[in-house]
C-alpha cells in the first residue's frame, strides 16, 4: 500500500540514488518497529516519519561529497528532446527543488506535493507546528528566490 508512495518520498527528498537504499531501509524499520506503533498518529504519518528518517540517515551515512542527484534518466531525456511548455517548467522546478537544502526540501515536499497538513509534517519531523510552518515559509521563499534567479516568476508558472 505504502511501497510507491515512500520510495517517491525518498526520491524527491535524497534523490534516486539514495532513495534506492533508503526506501528498503524505511520498510525495515517499519517492520520492526510495527509492535511499538501506539496509534497516537495516523499510520501513514508514522510511516512518513521513519521513510524520511531512513532516508535521511542513509543520505548522511554516504561519502561526505555525495549530492543528490538533480537529474534522473528522466530529466536527461526531457533536455535533449522537444518537451512541451509545462515537461519544461515542471523539470526546472524540480531542479530547483533538488538545489534546496534537505531540510526546506523535506518540509517542501511532505506539505506542498505530499499534501499534509501542518500538524502531519511536523509530527512526521519531531517539531511545533509552528516551526514547521516557518521552515515552510522560509523554504518557498528560498525556492522563489532559486526560480526567479533562473528566469521563473510567478507570473511564468500562472502563464504556464
């Protein structure tokens, strides 16, 4: 039921490569620690906080210069063939997101393309809500300021 969801989880927050190892990592986790799941949270916001733990931990285990990676085969096809407008803006936007620190992303990627309300995310990431609505803050202002630097506004993304 979860397999899809955490391993796009890890993707958009370690990137592919992490997420390969980070992801059977989180099902571990949670296959262990199912005996202790008390219900004080939703299922899936207790298997969003141990997916992005896990995939956090492997990301901080691997060599010290690893990035994540900004361009999957994905991206590589879509720069070099013709893609429509919106393939376009919707790659650059990623790679935005890709460009932000872990911590922005995270927030970034759990409330705004996740969905989760505030007091999800900051379960899933052991804070306030209203740390989690600052880190959210601070983390689309830096995204804005990452776009506009890279010709994006808000007027491109309404005018698709």
């Amino acid at each position: 039921r979860f397999k899809r969801r955490v391993y796009a989880l890890a993707v958009r927050i370690v990137g592919a490569v992490d997420a390969e190892e980070g992801a059977p990592e989180a099902f571990i986790r949670i296959f262990r620690g199912l005996t202790k799941f008390r219900g004080d949270a939703a299922l899936a916001t207790w298997i969003y906080r141990l997916a992005v733990n896990a995939a956090l931990s492997h990301r901080s285990r691997r060599a010290a210069g690893a990035q994540p990676e900004a361009e999957d085969d994905g991206d590589a096809q879509a720069s070099t063939e013709p893609a429509p407008g919106d393939a376009v803006l919707r790659s650059r936007l990623e790679r935005a997101l890709v460009r932000l620190p872990v911590g922005y992303r995270t927030v970034i990627v759990l409330h705004d393309i996740e969905g989760l309300e505030h007091e999800e995310v900051a379960q899933i990431l052991g804070c306030h809500v209203g740390t989690s609505k600052a880190q959210l803050h601070k983390a689309r202002a830096r995204l804005r300021e990452m776009l506009a630097a890279d010709g994006i506004t808000a007027a491109t993304l309404v005018d698709g």
